[in-house]
C-alpha cells in the first residue's frame, strides 16, 4: 500500500469513525464493532477481533504502523489501491481476519485459504474495482447476516450499509 493509498484509506475511515465530513459518527455513537466489543455487546458469530484501533482524528498514523497492526493477517502491499482501501475500512471496523477472509472470497479461494503467492497472483491479475465492489458486497451481507443473528443491532444496519455504499462509492466511480 503505498502512502498515497494509504493516506486516502485513512482519510476515509477516519471521517466515518469521527463523524466529520458527512459519516455518521459510529467511534461516538458507539456504533462501531470495536466500541460495542469493548463495551461488552456480544456479536455472535464474529469471529477474531472486532477492528483495529485507529486514532481517527490523527492522520499521522503511517502505512508501516498499520502493517503492524495488521500483522500477517492481512497484507495490504500485495493488494492494489482500491482493493487496498476497502480491506482497510474493513480491518478496522469488523478486524484483519474478517476482511482478508472476504478478500479471499471475492477472489473465489475458501476464507481461509493461505495467503502466498497464488493469492498475490490472484491479486495482481484481478480487475481491482470489481474485486474492490465483490468485497464490499462480502460485507454487506455480513452485516445483513449479524443483525438476523442479533436482532438488537438492527439499529445499527442503516449506517453500517450506508459507510460501505459510501466506501463503494469511493473506489469504484471514476476519479473526478
């Protein structure tokens, strides 16, 4: 992930865990799957961690603290940039193992299939916005599926949908 893509990624997510710039604030409403796990909101079948701890308001968090915080789970230096910024609003918000299982997915390997160098091949050879859109639409149905699972976070669903539209949005229509 170069630092442009990066910087991009993180604009992003930022303005939705803060709610500047038009997201709806989830890190402030207690919306994201990260605040609802330290507060103690079980999400049956989540599996791993709930997201990454980011500092939304900082944007000095570099590219290489992120690959840290990711670790092996999920390497965002062998995906390509819009592929790259929606696996990162994706670690952040439901964790590295959920959206490198989706990436998988998108790319027709099992979710947990390893990730060498036939999946980076997968990568490098895939039509980055449709895969981008394949991952997001992976995501959709997970929230879909969460709150069919746990009725009480049906409140949360028209939010939930509304970022990944937006982050959609962001990575397939053409730069302007």
């Amino acid at each position: 992930m170069t630092d442009k893509s990066f910087r991009k990624a993180h604009r992003f997510t930022s303005r939705w865990e803060t709610g500047s710039g038009g997201g709806p604030g989830f890190a402030g409403k207690g919306r994201s799957f990260l605040l609802l796990g330290e507060r103690g909101v079980g999400v049956s079948g989540h599996e791993g961690r709930f997201g990454v701890r980011i500092d939304p308001r900082s944007a000095s968090r570099s590219a290489g603290e992120v690959r840290r915080a990711f670790g092996n789970l999920l390497r965002l230096d062998d995906v390509p940039p819009r592929c790259a910024m929606v696996l990162y609003d994706t670690a952040v918000g439901m964790g590295p193992e959920y959206a490198a299982a989706a990436a998988r997915q998108a790319l027709g390997f099992p979710p947990r299939f390893a990730w060498n160098e036939r999946l980076r091949s997968a990568f490098r050879h895939c039509n980055d916005a449709h895969t981008a859109a394949a991952i997001c639409h992976l995501r959709r149905g997970r929230y879909c599926e969460l709150v069919r699972r746990n009725p009480d976070l049906g409140g949360q669903l028209r939010g939930w949908l509304g970022r990944v539209d937006a982050l959609e949005c962001a990575v397939t229509d053409p730069p302007s």
